[in-house]
C-alpha cells in the first residue's frame, strides 16, 4: 500500500530480491521452486500470500516439520509415505466448521493445508505401542472423519478427535472450546472415570496445549531418534541418555512409556511398559560370552513404599550375550500413585567358566504420569461416594487381570509379563 505514495518507494517495493528472503522465510521456497514456477520473488510471495495469508504465523513451522517427516520417513518407513493424503481446500475446511457449529484453529487448519492427515491403515502415523497381547498405533485422521467424530455429549462436549487407534478405539481429542475444565485448544486423552456413576465423568490426560506444540513436538522427537524405528513403526518409548548402567562389558540402558489406555485416575491405577536393551561391547573377548539366569527389581513408588522382586530369567527367556550381541525385550508395571522408579540387577554365569557368576547393574528408571485434569462432574458430585485406597500397588499378575476388569477393559489372552 505505501508503495503507492511515492515513486521511489514504488521502486523499492518492486526490488525482487527482497521478496527473496520472505518467500523463504514464510513460504520456505527454494531457489528450485522459483525456477520450475518461472516467476518473479514477489510475484510468488502475493500469490502464496492470497491462499494461505492466514497462516503465515505457523505455515514455516508446520511445513517444515511436515517435510522433515516425511524425508525422515522415506528412509526409514517408507510404506508409511503412502499413507499420507494431500491436502484440503480452504473451502472444505470452512464446509467442516459449519457442519460443526465451531471455528478449528488456525494452525490446525494450516497442516491440513499441507497434508489431510492419513489413511486408516497400520501402522498410525502418530506412533505405535506393544505389549503382549496388547497393541495401539495411531492414526492422524483426516479432516472428514474428524468432523464426523466430533463431540456434543456430556464429559467431551465440543471435542474433535485428532487421532484414531482401530485395535483399542483410542483417541486423542482437542477442546474447540473452553467447557467442562478444559482449556481452548487443548489435547488430551480421554480417561473415564471408573468409580464414578456418572458416566458423563472424564478425566484427560493431557498430550498438548495446542496443535502446533503438540505436532511439532512428537515429529521432533521422531526425527531427532528420540522415538525408536521397530518393523517399520514408531514407538513412542522415551530413552533418558542418562539411563545407562555398564557393568564390565555389558551394557543395559532402559527406555519407558506411559499407557492410557490402560490407565485410570480414578481409581489411581498408571500402567507404564519399559524397554530393555543389553548388549556386549564387541570389543569384549569371546570367553566373556555368558548366559542370564535371573532378575531382580527393587520398585518404589511415589510414597517411598518399596517391593522387591526376584525371579528366573527375562520374559520367560535365559538369553545368551557374547561379543557384539543385542538383547532386547519389553515388560511392564503399574503404579497406585502417579509416578515410581525401578532398578535392580540381572544374574549372569560365564559359559565358559559355569562356576563363575556375575551381576549386572540395571540403572534406575523413573516413570512418570502425564500432566491430568479430573473431571468436572466429578468435582461437582459427593467426594464421599469415592472411596479409593492408593497405598496398595498392583504388582501380581493375578491382580493385574483383576484391575483390567475394574477397568472394563478386555482381558487378553496372555498375561502380561510384569517385572521381568
């Protein structure tokens, strides 16, 4: 507009390379891009501007976090690729918020103009998670099936689901608006309350305070290795660099998750799955090869309460460590209060020497439960028809199969090997 008021400001205003440095600094165009569309930096800078000028705060962001995936991805999951759809029209967003009744945040809409979420296939863009007979792998679904799972009943009221698991029906929702406790924007799992006759009582654990925090953040944790790659999948375990333990030649290191689905606020019951990784340097001489005969675990909870563990093995397995060799195997525990730690050590003999045994240090891993709102119609009942004793934790596998149905969650199969 200023550039109408004076002929040497016109000038100015017309100098393409100073278009150049915000063509790439809000629209991230390369100098390949400006080629193929043979158009001059200021003449791609109106036009970008005119179709998605409302997203110029988060577009950078976003793109960039979408195409750091997707190249990360094509490397290591490329079946994953495919699963990606392209994006949406202003105008079937703006369709989407009338068939709802309520305005989807900007950048929320800025990422569906880039990608339109995915497919529902296996496996979830948003990661994946197995434990015995349980498996969960999340979908970020697309704008259509979102709009048709929103939310008006009681407990997730102007809720948007974001996510999609098809083996557990788990979803991560987002508050369109700021009613029953929640914040506008805000993500969270949803957690019903157990103990509660209401059934409109939901608890949240809470995953983001807004769309581009909660996107750009899980894709940095997967493009930075922070999430493993297994067959193919993301796994959402978290490794602390801290949680190592060397022992001579053997190293164990521990990575851990949070479950959800299989967790409740009320009655306080946090179920967390770890990781285990042991591995000899293969620098070590092959009369250190060695066979594992048992474990032990020292856990305690937030309270201090401490419970020892001691058995045969790992999983059911005596694994067998020699130069060079990775072991790795995933268990589980569950905790009363909302965090815990556990550590102990494993029992080797030496296969070339069987009269020779050693322990192996497991460093101390904690658990911690997500940020988590109670609900407001349980705020707003009888504290007294909620009697829940939090100092007894579920550390039995009997007891385990005992909570599940607590939680009307169904039993698998197997049983979960707990501790080990």
């Amino acid at each position: 507009s200023c550039c109408y008021l004076s002929r040497r400001l016109n000038q100015l205003s017309s100098h393409d390379p100073l278009w150049k440095r915000h063509c790439k600094k809000y629209w991230l165009i390369s100098e390949e891009e400006k080629s193929q569309r043979n158009q001059s930096w200021k003449a791609i800078f109106i036009s970008t501007y005119s179709d998605l000028g409302r997203y110029i705060r988060y577009y950078a962001t976003l793109k960039k976090a979408w195409d750091d995936l997707e190249k990360y991805l094509g490397q290591r999951c490329p079946r994953m690729i495919g699963s990606l759809k392209e994006s949406v029209r202003e105008e079937d967003l703006d369709a989407v918020e009338a068939q709802i009744g309520c305005k989807l945040p900007d950048d929320y809409r800025c990422s569906f103009r880039i990608h339109n979420g995915q497919k529902l296939v296996v496996p979830g863009l948003m990661g994946s998670m197995a434990l015995s007979n349980h498996y969960r792998s999340e979908d970020l679904l697309d704008i259509d099936t979102a709009a048709g799972g929103f939310q008006q009943r009681l407990g997730l009221k102007q809720c948007l689901p974001l996510t999609f698991c098809i083996h557990t029906g788990l979803s991560q929702y987002m508050a369109l608006e700021s009613v029953e406790g929640r914040n506008k924007y805000e993500i969270f799992y949803q957690c019903p309350d157990q103990m509660a006759r209401n059934p409109s009582a939901i608890d949240m654990f809470i995953t983001g305070t807004s769309y581009l925090e909660w996107f750009t953040s899980y894709v940095n944790k997967v493009v930075t290795g922070g999430y493993p790659i297994i067959r193919d999948q993301i796994f959402r375990y978290v490794h602390d660099k801290e949680c190592v333990a060397t022992t001579g030649d053997i190293t164990v290191s521990v990575s851990t998750s949070f479950l959800p689905e299989l967790s409740s606020v009320h009655p306080p019951h946090y179920f967390f799955t770890y990781r285990i990784r042991i591995e000899m340097s293969k620098d070590a001489l092959p009369e250190k090869a060695c066979q594992l005969d048992s474990r032990y675990w020292r856990i305690t909870n937030a309270k201090g309460d401490v419970e020892e563990v001691q058995g045969p093995g790992v999983v059911g397995e005596f694994p067998i460590i020699s130069p060079g060799r990775v072991y790795e195997y995933t268990s589980c525990t569950t905790f009363s209060t909302t965090s815990g730690y556990m550590e102990g050590y494993y029992t080797f003999h030496c296969l070339y020497y069987k009269d020779k045994f050693f322990n192996v240090t497991i460093p101390r891993f904690h658990m911690v439960c997500p940020t988590f709102k109670v609900s407001t119609a349980r705020m707003e009942t009888n504290h007294n028809e909620y009697v829940v004793d939090e100092d007894e934790d579920s550390t039995d596998t009997d007891e385990y199969e005992d909570r599940r149905r607590v939680l009307d969650i169904p039993a698998p199969s197997g049983r979960c090997p707990r501790h080990t």
